[in-house]
C-alpha cells in the first residue's frame, strides 16, 4: 500500500481520497521540492534473485528507508520543515517537499546518499487520488 507522509501536518484527514490540508509554521511557497537517493542493495546481492522478487526488494528498502527518515526528521526536530515524503517504489528515490533547511539537514540523514533539488514539481505531482494519506500528530 502506498502512502504519502505528511509530517509536518496537524490538521486530521477527513476524506482519504482528497489531499489534507497542510497547516505549517512555514510558508508553503518557501518549500522546495528534493529527490533524495538512498542507499540501496548491492546489484551482487540481487543478482541471484528473478526480476519480480528484486523489485520487491528494492521496494522494501525503500520503504525501510523512509521509516527510518521519518523517525531521524523527529529526533532532528524537522518535523515542522517536512511537509511530505512521497510513497516508497521499487527504485532508490523518495520525492520530499520540505524547508530549504530541512533540505541542506536531509543530505545528512542516515542512509541518504544525495539530495537533488527539482523545479519540475514532482512531489506536487504525486497523484493522491488513490493513496491514502497518513498523518503525524
């Protein structure tokens, strides 16, 4: 299952098919949008598995990885500066819309290997039509 994390969110979800309303001390137009890479299983380590069951590998450490950010953006007190980190995939990426500060603070997180800033829109882009959000309190 898919999730969107908004993590500085506070307001609670209504509808899970409609975008939450995001209530930040941060003003959302001086949120920039990243791709962070994440360290991933070595190309050895998947050799040796068929093609369906690398890509939910892949996919898990995506999303363990994510947990782990999401638990790292608390205790770096961030939460407020992350507005939020896309679904987990089967590729080594997580789209996040946070401060610039939260930005240059992720390339710092454990098992984040480069911060990529994008002016494409990608994490406005996450289609939230068949996700189901997940707040944190």
């Amino acid at each position: 299952m898919n999730h969107i994390l908004t993590v500085g969110a506070r307001a609670p979800i209504s509808d899970p098919a409609h975008e939450s309303v995001h209530e930040s001390a941060y003003d959302p137009t001086q949120m920039v949008n990243v791709v962070l890479e994440i360290e991933r299983p070595s190309t050895d380590e998947l050799a040796a598995y068929p093609r369906d069951e690398r890509y939910r590998r892949l996919r898990a450490n995506t999303e363990a990885h994510r947990r782990q950010l999401t638990g790292w953006i608390d205790m770096q007190h961030l939460a407020d500066e992350v507005a939020l980190i896309s679904p987990a995939t089967g590729f080594n990426l997580l789209f996040v819309k946070c401060t610039p500060n939260a930005a240059q603070a992720l390339a710092h997180a454990p098992g984040v290997v480069d911060v990529m800033y994008t002016n494409d829109g990608a994490v406005d882009a996450v289609d939230t039509a068949d996700t189901d959000l997940l707040q944190r309190h």
